[in-house]
C-alpha cells in the first residue's frame, strides 16, 4: 500500500520556495555579512533533502535533471581557478578585487570578485551533500 503524502508534499513545495530563497539571500549577503557560499551552499542542499524526502528520487530526478556529482567538481574547479586567476596577475592566491558597475536602473553597483570563490564553494557543497544522501537513500 502507498503512504498517502500530499499534505507533506505539498507543504514541501512552499517550504523548499522559502528554503530556497533564504539560502540565495545568505550566499549574497555573506561578503559583507555573516552567510557566504558554504552556509548559502548548506541552506540550499537542504531544500534538495527535503525534496529528497517528500517525493521519490525518480520524480526529482525528472524534475532537476542535475547531476550532482558534476555540480560538486564544477564548485571545486571554480573556487581553485579564482586563486589560480590571482597568480596569473601576480597577486597573492585567492587575492580578491573589486570594480564598480554603472547599470541604467540600479546605478552603481559593487562587483567583487569574491563572488566567484563563493559560488564555487556553494556549488561543491551542495554537489557533495546531495550526493551523499542520494548515496545513503539508495543502499537503504
């Protein structure tokens, strides 16, 4: 007999748009605030887990069709080529710069290039716990 899920599944679908969005505000506001990409990175696996966990791994899988395990690489590769890019201008490893932007409606924007590192980081992150619990919900 099917377990009867909907009221779990639904919910799951709010709290995953909520989860999620928390997540991307704690990634951007950790250059200047407590967050950045490691807790930005911890914070959007978790919306991936709770998907994990509210539906079948065939049905997210038909949803996102990500590959996590390259998603973790990517981050990895991108977060040693920011400091890698810092030698080839004869600075420090994972030196950081930052040049304004004037954009017509938002003005001037700050551009660090921080954000790189950050994402990267939050990239092998989620890459490596999604993994790990897909690993973990398939010997089960």
């Amino acid at each position: 007999m099917k377990a009867n899920d909907v009221i779990l599944q639904t919910v799951s679908k709010i709290a995953v748009f909520i989860i999620l969005t928390y997540g991307v505000h704690l990634f951007l506001a950790g250059h200047y605030e407590p967050g950045g990409g490691f807790v930005g990175g911890l914070v959007l696996a978790s919306a991936f887990v709770l998907l994990l966990l509210s539906f079948d791994i065939d049905t997210v899988r038909k949803g996102m069709p990500i590959d996590f395990k390259l998603l973790a690489a990517v981050g990895a590769f991108l977060s040693v080529g920011t400091g890698l890019a810092a030698l080839a201008f004869g600075v420090p490893f994972l030196s950081q710069t930052e040049v304004s932007a004037t954009l017509p409606i938002l003005g001037e924007i700050p551009l660090a290039s921080v954000v790189l590192f950050e994402a990267g980081v939050a990239f092998a992150v989620i890459g490596t716990v999604v993994t790990i619990i897909i690993s973990i919900s398939e010997d089960v």
